[in-house]
C-alpha cells in the first residue's frame, strides 16, 4: 500500500485597482493628450507582493504595457476599456476595468 500527504497553501488573490489623471477628462480635447493612469493595487499580508502588471489600454484582448504605471494617449474620440491585471508572488491574478471617455 503506498500512501503519500502533501500540503496545499491557497493564497488570497492581490486586488486590482487603478486611478487615472488628465487635465482635459470627458472632453473631446483629450484625443492625443497624454493620460496618466497610476496603480493603486493592493494584497494582504497573505497574498503576497505584487509583482507583475499588464495594462490593456483598448479592450481588445491585447495586453499594451507591462509595467506598473502607465501614460498613454488616445488617438480617436470615444469610449475605451482600460483593463489592469496584476499578479502576486504567487501567480494568483486580479484585474480590473474601467471604461474611460475620451
């Protein structure tokens, strides 16, 4: 008979968020003006640090930049979806969306 334990450690995900600034929000005027959108990721003691960020600035599956904080300029007017994915130490993810007017 052979027999084997092991233990398993479930993490807590890290929770997504961000913010953004712009001095021209909602306004037409924002096409091709840079829009800086910062972290505001968090993760309890338990879930470990973050230490991966990807940023999908469209909405088309995408993934634009890599790195904790962005800028980005929008080149046409409407409505985007800016999708944040952060991932801990542990590879668990979360990722938030928020829809920007442009």
């Amino acid at each position: 008979e052979f027999s084997y334990t092991d233990t398993v450690t479930n993490y807590p995900n890290p929770r997504a968020d961000f913010g953004f600034t712009t001095s021209c929000f909602g306004d037409s005027a924002c096409v091709n003006q840079m829009i800086s959108f910062y972290d505001s990721a968090s993760a309890s003691a338990t879930a470990g640090q973050i230490v991966q960020w990807a940023w999908d600035v469209d909405g088309d599956g995408t993934l634009d930049y890599t790195t904790r904080n962005i800028n980005h300029a929008f080149n046409a007017p409407g409505t985007y979806q800016v999708i944040q994915i952060v991932t801990s130490q542990y590879g668990c993810v979360d990722s938030m969306i928020r829809n920007i007017h442009i």
